[in-house]
C-alpha cells in the first residue's frame, strides 16, 4: 500500500531571504574622498587621495535588516580592489546607528582581479537601524578602486 500526503511540506527554502545590497533600492553614499557609481549589478567605489596624511574614504549605506528567525545571516561579496598608485587598505564594516561597530573585515588588494568571499555575519545586525560599509583608507597619495559587483545577504 502506497501512503500519499495531501497538504503543503514545509520548507526551510522558503523561509530564507537573499537582499541585493546593490541593486537600485539600495542607494550608497559617499564619504570623504570616495567617488560612487553604481548600477544594479555593481558598485564602484573610487579614491583619488593627493596629500601624505591618512584618507578615511567610504560607501556607506544605512539599512535595516529584518528577519523572523534570530539566526547568522551570511554576506556573499565578489569585488575586486586595486591600489593603482599608493598604497591603502579595503575592508568591510557594519555598524549601528550609535556607531558602534558590529562586524568587520579586511578585504584583499586583488590587483584588480575578481574574487568571491562569504562571511558568517553576528545576528545583532537584525532588526534594527544599520549601515554597511566599504571602505578604502590611504596612507598618502594615490589612486585606489573597490568594485563590488554582488553584494548580497542570505536570511535564513
């Protein structure tokens, strides 16, 4: 005898959430010496740094995450970053909206090339005011790019 199940499984799939952070309902902004464009599919971030002092340069943008599920949301970054003259370090950073800083990470110098990273992100982030940022700090003069071509967040 065959048993069939009439009525709706219940999925963990449909309860996760991927969020483009770079799509056009999410707008960037900028910050010190940083230049923007951005386009559904990528955000460039450019820094054009002509003095010896240290440059804190940055897209930012302020959000709110919301999730039922109190669990790690995971953040899927694929960018390319490059010091054509200079030097300066890249990394990502979530803060809160009393600016304490909730996550960060470094990002590679890629020398222009593509990369994909996936960071576990602390559940604090959701429900509740944030802003994501990218940021490219110089230590003198140069020119310097970060471009994000997905930067997207998986709720589960």
């Amino acid at each position: 005898m065959i048993a069939s199940y009439v009525g709706a499984w219940p999925s963990a799939l449909a309860q996760i959430q991927e969020i483009n952070l770079i799509d056009e309902k999410n707008r960037w902004r900028p910050f010190g010496a940083a230049i923007l464009t951005q386009n559904n599919t990528e955000l460039n971030v450019i820094v054009v740094a002509d003095h010896n002092d240290t440059l804190w340069s940055r897209a930012f943008l302020p959000t709110q995450i919301n999730a039922s599920a109190n669990k790690s949301p995971i953040l899927n970054l694929d960018y390319g970053s490059k010091s054509h003259l200079g030097n300066a370090t890249f990394f990502s950073e979530i803060r809160d909206n009393k600016s304490n800083i909730l996550w960060n990470k470094f990002l590679n110098d890629t020398s222009g090339v593509l990369t994909q990273s996936t960071f576990t992100l602390p559940n604090n982030i959701l429900n509740q005011p944030i802003e994501f940022r990218f940021y490219v700090v110089t230590n003198g003069s140069g020119e310097h790019t970060l471009d994000v071509k997905r930067a997207s967040l998986i709720t589960p």
